[in-house]
C-alpha cells in the first residue's frame, strides 16, 4: 500500500470516526436530553488520537524503496479530484433546487444554514475523493489495459 492509498483509507477512517462521534453527541443531546459534556472530551481526545495515529501510519514507509508518488499516483488523484468537483456541483445544485421548493422565490435563509452546508459539502467532497482514490486503485488499469 503506497501513500496515497495511506491517505485515502486514514481519511475515510477519521471521517467516519468523526461522523458516529457527532451522531452520538447529538442523539445524547436532542434524544436522550443529557448533559454530554464528559462524553464529548472523551470523544475529541478520541478523534485526536485516531487523527495522530492515522498521520504516523501515513508518514511511515513500508520499505526504503517505497516512493512517495509516482506517474500512475499522480493521475488517480486527478480524476478522484475530478470526481470529488463532480459531486460537489451535484451537491450544491441538489441544495440549491430543495431550498427553492421549500422556500418559494421570496423566502430566505440564515448564514448559519449556508455555512453548515458549505461544512457539509466539503467534508463529503472529501469523503467522495478519499474513496475515488480507493476505488481507482482497487479496480483500475495501467496504461497497457491490464489491471494492476
């Protein structure tokens, strides 16, 4: 497993990490309406430490041989950074076209909820890049046709 491979699952790990983390919070919080302040620390020193050790594991080489990048690295990061832009105008048209039903014409939005989704967007553009990473190493093919 080369560094962008690395990279790719200790994103989607923390990330996820991340994602169950906030879901508990928040179902502790509106669900259960307990006071979750012990359980947040805990929680971030969890996604500190999950963060840290992602970034050990990425740094590390395998082998003294093993190279950092390379020509067929640098084009999978091109089109998983083609298929994370993709996603991100979907999403936002997708955004764009709910708030417009819900809203009619006149209506109108706090900041808050434009800065939310913009965070939303982002984390799932990068979520959308990580696993086209994997995916592209998964089940793609060098230059003669084969896969490898």
């Amino acid at each position: 497993m080369n560094r962008t491979q690395k990279e790719a699952m200790c994103s989607l790990i923390f990330f996820t990490v991340t994602l169950v983390f906030v879901v508990l919070i928040l179902a502790a919080r509106l669900i259960f309406k307990k006071d979750v302040v012990y359980i947040t620390y805990f929680m971030l020193a969890t996604i500190a430490i999950t963060n840290v050790l992602g970034l050990l594991y990425v740094l590390r080489k395998q082998s003294p041989r093993e190279v950092i990048t390379d020509e067929r690295d640098k084009l999978i990061k091109l089109k998983a950074l083609f298929a994370s832009f993709v996603s991100v105008m979907i999403s936002l048209a997708m955004m764009l076209v709910i708030l417009s039903i819900i809203l009619g014409i006149g209506g109108s939005i706090g900041v808050w909820l434009l800065t939310l989704i913009l965070f939303v967007i982002s984390i799932a553009a990068s979520m959308v890049y990580s696993a086209a990473v994997l995916i592209l190493y998964l089940f793609g093919k060098d230059n003669a046709g084969e896969r490898t």
